[in-house]
C-alpha cells in the first residue's frame, strides 16, 4: 500500500522534476483524450507541440506570442513571492493596452509623427502607467478597507474588458473600419521594430528578456527584494525586522500591474497595431499557469512561457488540420496546472510502499 511520508526536508531534485513530470503526464493524459475523441494521439501531439517549432516562421511566431506571457508572468511572480494574490493581470494587460494604445491613436488622428525612439517609448510608458493604475485600485482597497485582493482583482477585469468594449464600439471606433469594432491602424512611428526579417518577432522579445534580467536582479540582489520575499515567506518575521507590509503590499502590485501594462502596450503597439475587442485572449490568466509552472522564477518563467505559447499554438493548429474544438487548450493547460500541484507534493513527501494489514484497516 502507498504512503504519504514527511521528508526531513524538501527535496531540490523533485522541485525541478516536478515540472517536467507534470508535462510527461500532461502529454500522456492529452493522448488519452485524443484517441477518446477520435483523433491519432501520436498526429495530435505532433500537432500540439513539435508543429508550433517546424521552421524558422513557427519558432518566431511561438517566441512573439510567448513575449506577453513571459512579461506579465514576471510581476505576478514577484507578486506571489511577497504573498500578495493578484489574479487580475488581465485587466491591468487591457488597461495597460488601452493606455498605450490611446497615446498611438491620438498620435495618428492628430498626424503628429514623431521619430520611434521618442513615439515607442512614450506608448510603452503609457502602457505602464495604465497598468500600474489599474492595480492602485486593489492596492488601495486591500490597504484601506482589508478588501481580500484575489476578488478585487479578478473582477476588475471584467470591467476593464467592458470598457475596452465600450471604447472599440463607441468614441475610438474607426469610422472607416466597416463598422468592425476597432480603432484606426496606428501610425508607423509607434510600431515596435522588428528583430528578424520575414517574420513578425519584435523588440517586444528583446524588452522581454531584459524585464527577465531585472526582475532577478530585483528579487535576489536587491534590498527592496528581500524585504518582499521575506515578507511572504515569514510575516512575523518581517514584521520583527521592521518591514512594512503595507510598502511591500503597494510595491509588489504596483510592479506586478506596471509589468502587466506593459505587455498590454507591447502586444498593442506589436502584432495588432490597434485596438480590437480581442487584444487579449486569456493571456493574463495563462500568466498565472506560466509562473508556477516556471517556479515563480525569472529565468524558469521564459521557458514555461515558450511552453505555453507552444500550446496556445498547437491548439490553433488543431483546430485548423485535425478539427478539435477550442476549448481543448484550455483543457491541457488546466490538466498541467493540477499534474503540477500534485507533483509538488512530492517535494515536501515521498511515497512510501508500505504492507497491508486487514486487521489495521478494519480498525480504521
């Protein structure tokens, strides 16, 4: 019979198998389903996660959608490490797209053309702002009135997604646009220079991996830092050393929203070049898949996010050559998220095979 045993301590080695065993039974529970639907289990995981990397386009194309993913999945991690629970990144990502966004409209509708390094900072700091805005109002409610932040934040995002609405089918429409719901195509002096030719893979990646470098300074090397992990992972402790937990709580949602913003800013002023009702597809809560399955680390993060843009992808994919249904991305990246959850017991316990006795369990 297998057993649940304390360890005398946490295990290093399960902490980084954890993910990796997650993924394998991610992909074998993903056949299962294939096969139940149908499908050939080797063609669709073919389809899932070594199609979005058959060439050089492909590789680009899951390096431009894992851009935003990476770069919000940073300031939730900084926030999860100071135990503070936002889970409302998508809406801090629509207002940081809606800020940076209405800097580039207003640019284009007034005719003001200003030259890219001056027009793409200004938007990118607009995006920030708007981010860092949106997540003031968690802070504020949880600092003054004990508001509890996790249904704070995840029901500004339905309004920050109505007030996209309302301003993509209302006052910023394009009157040109055949009555499609979105705003007039930015002036070129706010689209993000590209990297590689022939592909649609911007500076957005480069100002990724940059944020990816900061943030580990940040959280390891820095004073600030300290004081954030110090406080999530020990509050008397903190409180015994003089640190406020109202800063830490102010600092880690203004940098989570501001990061949040950002990637708002960079997908709008990116690949969209405007605002649309759809700018954002769930990216801000797939961010919260990609930092535990990048264990609330920077550098782990990049990967987790290339991985989960590699299934946003695939599920593309599938839809388009093997006919599967929409939902069944979301359905792999909830299966990965719980796998993980459950092999992160392992860090903390082992099993243990252990004798039946009939008798010990008629007793129980």
């Amino acid at each position: 019979m297998l057993k649940l045993e304390a360890r005398p301590q946490p295990s290093k080695w399960m902490g980084l198998a954890s993910p990796l065993i997650a993924l394998v039974l991610t992909a074998v529970l993903a056949a299962i389903l294939f096969a139940a639907l149908g499908k050939d289990p080797v063609r669709g995981l073919g389809v899932f996660f070594f199609e979005p990397l058959n060439g050089r386009r492909q590789v680009t194309e899951v390096l431009l959608k894992a851009t935003p993913l990476i770069v919000i999945a940073l300031g939730l991690a900084v926030c999860y490490r100071s135990n503070v629970w936002n889970i409302g990144a998508e809406g801090q990502f629509l207002l940081g797209a809606v800020a940076g966004g209405g800097v580039a409209l207003w640019l284009t509708t007034h005719g003001i053309v200003l030259p890219k390094i001056v027009g793409i900072p200004l938007v990118l700091a607009a995006g920030v702002a708007g981010g860092m805005a949106w997540a003031a109002i968690v802070a504020l409610l949880r600092d003054r009135f004990n508001a509890n932040e996790i249904l704070v934040s995840l029901m500004l995002v339905y309004v920050a997604q109505q007030f996209v609405n309302y301003l993509v089918f209302g006052p910023w429409k394009d009157p040109k646009g055949f009555n499609f719901p979105q705003t007039k195509t930015f002036d070129a002096s706010t689209w993000l220079p590209m990297l590689l030719d022939r592909s649609r893979l911007n500076i957005g990646f480069a100002i990724a991996l940059a944020a990816v470098a900061l943030t580990w300074l940040f959280m390891f090397r820095s004073y600030r830092g300290f004081q954030l992990q110090v406080g999530g992972l020990a509050p008397a402790a903190a409180r015994y050393a003089g640190f406020s937990s109202r800063t830490a709580l102010w600092m880690a949602l203004m940098i989570s929203g501001g990061l949040a913003g950002l990637a708002g800013a960079l997908e709008a002023a990116g690949p969209l070049r405007q605002l649309t009702p759809h700018i954002s597809t769930g990216l801000g809560f797939t961010a919260i898949i990609v930092v535990f399955v990048g264990r609330l680390h920077p550098v782990g993060i990049v990967f987790a996010g290339i991985l989960l843009s590699m299934m946003l992808i695939g599920g593309e994919l599938g839809q388009s050559r093997l006919g599967l249904p929409n939902a069944l991305t979301g359905v792999f990246q909830g299966l990965l998220l719980v796998l993980l959850l459950a092999c992160d017991t392992l860090i903390h316990y082992r099993l243990r095979l252990t004798r039946w006795s009939g008798s010990a369990a008629a007793k129980a």
